[in-house]
C-alpha cells in the first residue's frame, strides 16, 4: 500500500479525501495534518470518519505521497519544500492552477510563493490533460466551477462549433465555501435563499480562461463566469450559454442530436464522464466522482445550451485529487473511486 | 368593502391571495372556489387561513370583483362569461398574457377558448403598463418569470444600452410548480438538488418575447430562457446577461455606476421594485410583493448582468394580482401589501 | 403613537420586533440599539426593513416604551436603569424570568446583575398571567421552549388529570441559535441533519420547573425537558408526554374527546392560542403569533401526549413581546399581531 | 459470485439495495424487478445506479438470493412460493416481523397472506437475533423505527436498570414515506415544517412491543411510540425515555458513567453499533450502515435518556436487510458495507 498523507484535513476537501481513502486498494492515509486540531484524534473532528485510527498532527511524516487541501498560498508554502524533495504532490488548492504568477498575484493579492515550480506543475483535468497528469510529479487540481464549466464546454470548443462568448452560470451547494464560519453560511441565513454573489470577478475565472484559451488557440475570448449560492451541502449545477458557430453543426432540429453525438464521441471511454440523455439533477453525483453532461441547442436563438453537474468535494475537489493520484502512480485510474451515488 | 372572489383558491396562488387579502384594508374576500374540496371549509384545506370564515364552493357567488387561480384554458373559459358580464377580473393563468392566439395554442396546445377577449386584456406588469391596467377590466397577471425577468431588463431595453441577444437564467423554488404532486417535487427527490429544465423551450418565453419587443421595437429578438429548479420553497432569482451596445455606456469600471444610475431613475417612485446596493437574496423578499434589481457590467466581457429577486407567490402571482387590482379599482397601489418580508 | 426603543435589534429577535411593529397601528419604532452595527442604517444590516428610515446607535433615546433583545446579564445591565427610571420594558433574555436568583446563577453561572428587581418582574406568559402583565412595568419575555411546552401542559395541568411526572422533547429549527456564528449552525453542517443537544440540562428547564409548580403547587416534579436540533429555519414543535392521573378522564377512546373539550375550554377567547382538530405543522404558524395544540391520549398507556407548534422568534420571543407590550400599554392584545401565516 | 434478485426495485429501499450490492464482494445483482417500470433500464429510472446493466422485468429469474422491498401484502404473496422452494430469502415488508398473524392483521387490516411461514421467519435484528439468523431462510427486516428503538433499548431493557415504562419519540426524514407521492411529502409542504404524525397508532409499535417484551419477559410494558416528520431527506434520530429502576444505577452523576459503561460492554465487537462519546447527529451516518447511541441519565428526574441515530434506508432497511444477507449465508457480516458516511 502506497502511504498518503493528507495536509490540513479538517476542511471539507481533507475530510473527503479520508473518507474517499478508507476504501482504496493500493493507497493508505498514514499521516494527516491539521493545526487548529493538532493532537486530536481525527475521529473527535470528524466521527464519520471513525474507523480511521489516526491523531492530527503538525506535519506530514513518512509518507510516498501528499495531497494538500491547505488555503491559496499556505498550500504553496507547505508544498514547495515536499516537491523539492521529490515526494509527488497534488495540490488542492489554486496554487499552481495559473501558469502566469502576475495573473496570480492580481487575483489572488499576494505574490506567488513558489513560481518557479509553475512551469512543472501540470493542471489536473484528467479529461483535457491525461498524459501530463501521468508524468507529473506536481498536480494542480482544478477548482470545483472550472471542472463543470470546462468539462461542459470541452467538446464544443475543441470541435469549433460555437463562438468565442461565453456565460457560464453555475449553482453550488454551500460546502464549496468550505469549513470556515460566515453569515452568507449561516444556516438561517443560506436556508431558503438563492444568491449571486463575486459579481466583480470570481477567482475560478482566470482559471476557466486560461484553460478555454488551450482549447481554443487564437480567439479572443469573452467569457463571463457567474457563481451562484443555492441552498443544499453538495453539488455544482453549471449551465453554459455559447452562440453557435456558423455552419457547425445542421440548422433546425438536427443540431440537437448532432451536438449530443459530438459530445458523446468526445467523452466515450471517460471513466467520469457521462454524456446523459436527459436534464441531470446535481444530486445524481451526491458522494461519487462523475461528471454528468446534457448539451443541447436553443435552436430558436441558436445558442449551445450545455448542463453539467457535479459534486463539488468530488470531481470538483477530493475525487479528482485521487484520479489524479491514481494516474501519477500508475494505479487503475478509477481505483477507489467507484462508490456509487447516494440517492435520494 | 369591495366583495371579492377567488376562483381556485386551493392552489398555492389562491390560497396566497386569501393570506394577503386578510390584511387588505378596502377589499373583503366573500366567496372562494375550488372543484375537489367544494363544501370543505377553507380552513381545513389550509390550516394558516383559520380566520377566514369561508366555505369552499363550486362558483362564486355575489362578487364585485373576481381573481382566477385556475390552470390555463380552465381560466379562460371560467373568466370569459364573467368578464362579458362586466366584472373586473385579474387572471392569473396565462390565458390572456399572449396577444396572438396562434402562439398561444403553439405554446399552449389547446385553441383558445376565448380569443374575442384577448385584445381588451392587458399585460399587468404595472411598471411597465400601469396606465393600461388603471383603464382594463380584464388584467392578465404575468408569469412568475416573466415578472423576474422583465423588470431586471426593461430599464436597459428602453434605453438602448444593450444588444437584443438575451440568456436569462432562473432559479426557482419548487412552489413554483404548484399544488399537483409529481416525483420531481417529492421531497425526498428535489431536496438538496438543482436541476435545468424546459430545455426545449419553456412557455414563459413567448411572453418575455413579447414584453421584450414591445421595448424594443424592430430589433430581431435573440432571447434563451432557462429555468432551474432549487430546493427551496419560494423565490426566483433571475440573471440576465446581454452584450453591450456600442457606445451606450461609459467605458471601464464607470459602466457600473452609469447603469445602476440608469435603473434607479428608472424605477424611482415605484413602490415594488428596489434598485439594491448589495446582490440580493431571494429570501429579502419572503412573503412580500418586492421585486430586488441589482444591474452590474461584466466590464472584461463587455455585458450588462442584472440580477432580481422576487418571491414567486407573491410578486409573482398573488401579490402581483392585487397590485393590479388596486389599480383597477383606483385603491392605493400598495394597499394591502405592506407586510415586510419574513427573513430569517 | 407610542415611541418604541429596541436594544440590540440586530440579533434575530431584535429584527423580528422592527418586522412585526411596522405594521403596528399605536407603536412605532423610534430607536434601535446594537454595539456591532452601531453607526449603521438598519437597512443595510437587514435589507428586508428596507422602509425602516432607522441609524442603528448605541444607546436608546426619546422612547416610551423599551424591549430589550440583549443576552443575559447584558440585558439586565441595560434594563435595569431604564425600570428604575420608570420605563415600562419587555425583557426577551432570560434576566427576570426566574424569581429565585440563586437558582438564576445556578444555570447562568453569573450572579444577577439586578436581582432587587426580580420581586417586580412578570413572567410575560398572558394565557397564564395575563392580569399580572397588564400591571407590570416588567416583563420577562418567556423563553421559546417554555411557551411551546407551558402552552401545551398547562390545561392538564391545572385540571389535575395527568400525574406531575413529565417529559418534553422539543425540535426547534436553527434560528433558535440567534445569529451568533457556530459549527453546529454551520449550514454543511447543520443541514439534512437531527440532533439532540444540551443532553446535561438546558436553561430553559427551570423556566419551565418553576411555572408548572405554580399549576401544580405541591406536587413534587420530575421534568425531562430533551430539545432537539432540526434543519429548518423557523419553529420548534414540542411533544408531551405524561401519565394520566387515575379517574382523571374516562377510560379507553372517550379519554380523547374529553381532553380535548377540556383544552378548548381553557383556551377559548385566548386570541393566539388554537386547540387544532388535526396535529399541526410548525409551518402553520409561519412569521405568525399564533401557538397551535393538539391533545390527545395514548389510550394504551394511558398517557396524555400533546403537540404545539409556535414561530420561535414570533410567539417564542418577538411577537409575544409585542403582546405583553400590548397588555401593559392598554392596546388591543392582537395590535399588529394580525398578519397570517406565510404558507406553504 | 451469489446471484441475487430483488422484487420490487423501484422503491428507495429498493434502490438502496442495488446502490449498496454493487461493490460486494460476494454478490451480484443479476435480476430486479418491479411492475410499473418493467422493461426499462433500471438506469433509467434510477440515472445513479448507470452502471448497472440491468432490465426492469415482471419476475425474478435465475437467483440465489431474494429480497422483497415490495410493501406489506403484497410481499409476502410473492415470497411465499420462493421460501417454499427452498429460495433464501429477506423481506424488508412488515409482513413477517410479527408473530402473531392476529395481531399483524389488526395493525395491518388485511388477513396475512402466509401465516404458516412466521414460526420459521426470524426478525433480522442481528444484534438481538444473530444466531437465528445465521440458520434462517427467511429473515423479516426490521421496521427503520423499531431498529433504532431497539437498539437504544435493549442493553438497558436486558440488564433490568429501567422501568417498562418507555416514552420513543422519533424524527425521520421524508424518504422514509417511501417514493410513492403525498400531499405531505410534496416539497413545498414537507420542507421547513415539523409535525407528529400517527398519534393514533403507528403499525412500528407493536413490532417494537414484541421485541421489548422478550427482553424483558414477565414484564407489563407500558410503551409510547410517537413518530415525527422533519424536512430532510435521510435519517431517524430517536430519543427514549425511561424511569430508572430502583437500584440500577449508582446514585447520582455516578449513573452516567455507568451507563455508557453498560452499553460499550454490550455493543462491543458490533460492527455497526457505536456507543458515541458525544451525542450523534443522524448525518454522522449518511449513506451508511452504522447504529450510533448515546446513553446518558437525566439525574434530577432520575430517567434514562438514549438517543440513537440512523439511515433509514440502510441500516434502517437495505444496509440491514444486505447485513442479514451475509448472516444467512456465511459471509463476513460486513461485506459490501463498508463505505464510510458522506459527511457533510
């Protein structure tokens, strides 16, 4: 068993990885971290994860692998010497997800802890970055509204049927704000009540932009990202609006079906992706790693209409970390991953 | 007092109707119809209504002015002998909100029952038709979407700034859906999950395209409606992102201010709509007739993005009922709709 | 109009009395108090009492009438000057509900900061003493759990049916919480899930101790009051649970009808208590002052059980302040306490 | 591989099976049935269980293993011919958990359809019954009620430290009425809400009386059951009063601790009882098979206070129905089982 440390487990994404962990067969979570929780056992701060017999500590020991769920620039910090020593490293946070370290230190207001590792650091979507994911020794894994914008967009970017102007709206459960208290989370507050909110510019934006730009070479992008807060725990609904490139696909009704065979082609074999053949709800993908796609044409306005859902402490965080582990270490890429749902 | 009806009180449009009335300081509900729970006492069908003294029956009986809560085609064929009678009536279906009958049987399916009436019906979305609705005596309350989604655009249609190539994404509350049971809203399902649906167009978007052309005339209307189903029980959340016209706005970051300036003359003086400093939530709205505008500019993008918040049953639909027929009756416009949200 | 003072309005108490005292036809608020938010619009602190034209301050000025919204201890500090100086206040913490300080200090673990008062103090429970509000100068606001667990055990009570052996399992929505963030009302956290907490004694069980000795003087009590935490914003629904006294109530299925004829009794004329021919839903006194009671038997153990729901922050805390208001000022008991339930 | 069939999939306890059965080790679902979607995929109507190539059909065919999920009556007319042929079987209806078919028919209103099966059916309640199972051909599944009741109870009802004389009050969540639609279970009207339901009687309590009273033999039992509903989705959270037996416990604080050591020695070696040091919430147990209890005294009215927690569809109904499986047939008690809660 490959030994798995986790850095700062007592968020959501660390507690995820424990319990995705628990039933993997060729990795073991050894050591975790946590510094407001030191000296805990890792049962007192979260009982689910029971079985786990496990004390937080201050620092990772004795591990061949690490994930860090650490926040925007402590994960640098604490990641930096770890890939210098060779360990193979994903990191959760938006760390190494920009290439360009001025586009870093404009979005995120800080100066890029560790830019000389950029260049290493390989984008972790599995779907857009495979091979690379496969050599990396340093994987940056995607934010949650990156990986239901990009992985919704994909096929129809790369096959050139729509055009450069996009709005993505995306809906997401209130754990992708994370552990930390506020009154937008606030139970009273966030129950029964939608919200848009980072009207000025979300940080995933950059990130949703440099990727579109790799698949899309060339063209000047105008492309607006606009969160929203909806009351449940888990789940990212993003749905993207896109005006259809001329002569793309069939005029009418024909570009329904055409646009769903593009899409079906494009993520055939995808072990986390599913081209479904209706409206998918985010609760099909409650505790699992898939990411489910309905693309289809507002043929009246002639717009690409494409949905995506995900839950966003999985695919959009702790499940795809482990994909990503999985294939940096050469273990079957679904390795752990194939818990099912839990619905209703 | 005026003696008022209630066709259909048993949905949850009706039943909003008879809360908000209780409180009306002209207006009396006297009679109250539904078809299944005839000869039930309303407040066995609804508990929170237990003041009100009101057998439910088949017709309304001795009524100056009459309100149908029933589905549509249903509507039109219990409306119309009223109405040829001389009663003033707010329909709340959407059986008179499209002009033309053939979209109305497009959309709709059935033939109209009553076209000769459509051409004295009036849209009764007061801020944008108030003068008519004072003259009509036959009002068609507009949908719920529509409501979010007209008052979020109309300021920046009228004025030019935007191009007619409109994505207005919603977010609904289940409420919406009415009283009639379906898997969709069973609890278990629609809890702690967020789905699209009408994605092959939903039959609100023929009457946002119509409101929209009347705004703007001549334009070749490019417009994608797409609804969203949020577990919660009331409120809408509209956004709406339209590309900026040349030249409409100042450039850069001064678009913000030019454009909130624009929406609050815009709606100064009305006293249902609030052109909000801060994003709102739809839960600012709970139980209450306001409708909350918050317009911004996506100045990356160049796109105008105008959020609104409204609650469902009330601005719209009930609420919105008894604006327009205090307008019709010449009563304060606000009469009866002064009770503030419920927030938490 | 009555000048009306709150102190600390922004806690959710505090903001439901603004809510409900806008509509109120012989009070208005004049004058808001909350250290945090000094300095601040009342709007901008909560948007939906937008109409509110009230700058948040630090101390109350120019009123006739004062409630108090603080926490223990600082409630008492604040309140204790203003009775002396011969203000009539409503005290909605937990100051002056108890009459024996010792006790107080035993459960509040502070030494009260007024006890010379506590001889003057009313318990604010009007369907138990109601002549007492109407003299007082002030009132204890009784604590959510005791008015949902007094209301439903005081007809038994009184009339000798039941034996003074009790037990009270209490839900209560969040809300309960007040606005103070925790982990535990973390949303992620605190939805889709039940709790029961306070498992070593929670303060309100003297509160309710000490008011049922007063029904049921010399018997000796054995209470278990148990409350629980569920996922919805507003209610808390109680169920009692007591051995029938022997001849206390006809034996077999006739126990019901007569229980039941023996709370209408008690109730009947009581403006916010309904004895209800069905059991309730705490969305039935949604945002409305009303406390719902259904008493009934479990014929084959011979014990009473009876349910009531109330708003947590209406008839548990603000609207019942504005009630004893009402009582001690000589308004109509129901002033401004007419708005129905907002339902569903 | 075991091939197993379950009737009747297309309910959530149904589903729950398939979800569960997927990653067994020793299992396989190759046969599932159920009337109203025979012939379709059962990822067709059930989109989270995708990857489980299976058809809907009217009967099982080529199995080793049964489990009904079909409701009362109707299942046992389907199991009886399978049990007689020899067909291990589960049934998680009620209609083999009573002894009596007198009393089955009272609770239930219809005459039980196999009465000669119930001296051979054993109620599947493995920590009471784990012997018998291990022989049985057909197990009787335990109501998701009287599970978490039981085990609450039992170590305290076996060791003689209470009184027959037990208060259970119950919170479940939604899904527990099951998939077929309600006026109750309509989301609008179930969420946000709390209520008792079932004062009158609920059909789990004569289940729970039977398995009480061969605990305790000899013993009057007085039992009251009250179930409620709360919005959410999964879990039941019960909490059980007793009185304290003369001399049970030391006197005191004492009893706390001696009561948590009673109930640790009696669940020790369970695999899916835990005796908490901290009071559980229902969602510590999401997804998952686990029983979390929490004994505790409330010393000043001398009673016993235990709260359990579950998932109403797993241990509740399938995670204990696939428990009593692998009781059945020799398999390692927890196999398929071991997937950790998804919290939060």
């Amino acid at each position: 068993m490959t030994k798995v440390g986790i850095i700062n487990v007592t968020g959501y994404a660390g507690a995820e990885l424990a319990r995705l962990l628990y039933l993997h067969p060729e990795a073991q979570v050894v050591s975790v971290t946590g510094r407001s929780a030191a000296g805990k056992a890792l049962s007192q701060v979260f009982p689910h994860l029971w079985p786990l017999d496990l004390t937080v500590t201050e620092e990772l020991s004795d591990v061949d692998f690490a994930f860090s769920a650490l926040p925007h620039a402590a994960s640098a910090e604490a990641v930096a010497p770890l890939v210098r020593q060779g360990l193979p490293v994903v990191d959760i946070s938006a760390d190494f997800r920009l290439a360009d370290a001025a586009e870093y230190q404009r979005w995120y207001g800080v100066e890029h802890p560790a830019p000389e590792l950029l260049s290493q650091a390989v984008y972790g979507l599995p779907e857009l970055h495979r091979a690379a994911v496969r050599e990396a020794r340093l994987v940056a894994n995607p934010g949650c509204y990156p990986t239901g914008a990009l992985l919704a967009l994909a096929p129809a970017a790369r096959a050139g049927i729509i055009q450069p102007d996009v709005v993505i709206d995306a809906k997401s459960g209130v754990s992708g704000a994370g552990r930390t208290l506020g009154l937008v989370y606030h139970y009273a507050e966030a129950n029964e009540s939608v919200s848009a909110y980072a009207l000025d510019g979300h940080r995933h934006l950059p990130e949703i932009v440099q990727e579109l730009a790799r698949l899309w070479p060339g063209s000047p992008l105008r492309v607006t990202f606009q969160p929203h807060l909806v009351p449940m725990t888990r789940g990212i609904l993003t749905t993207c609006y896109t005006p259809l490139a001329d002569g793309g696909l069939p005029a009418g009704e024909g570009a329904k079906a055409a646009v769903r065979e593009l899409y079906e082609d494009a993520y055939r074999g995808e072990p986390f992706v599913r081209v479904v053949p209706e409206p998918p709800q985010t609760k099909h993908t409650w505790g699992n790693n898939l990411c489910l796609v309905y693309p289809t044409v507002d043929v009246r306005a002639g717009r690409l209409v494409v949905v995506s859902c995900i839950d966003n402490l999985v695919k959009g965080a702790a499940g795809q970390a482990i994909q990503n582990m999985n294939l940096m270490l050469g273990f079957p890429e679904a390795a752990g991953l194939d818990q099912l749902a839990v619905y209703p």
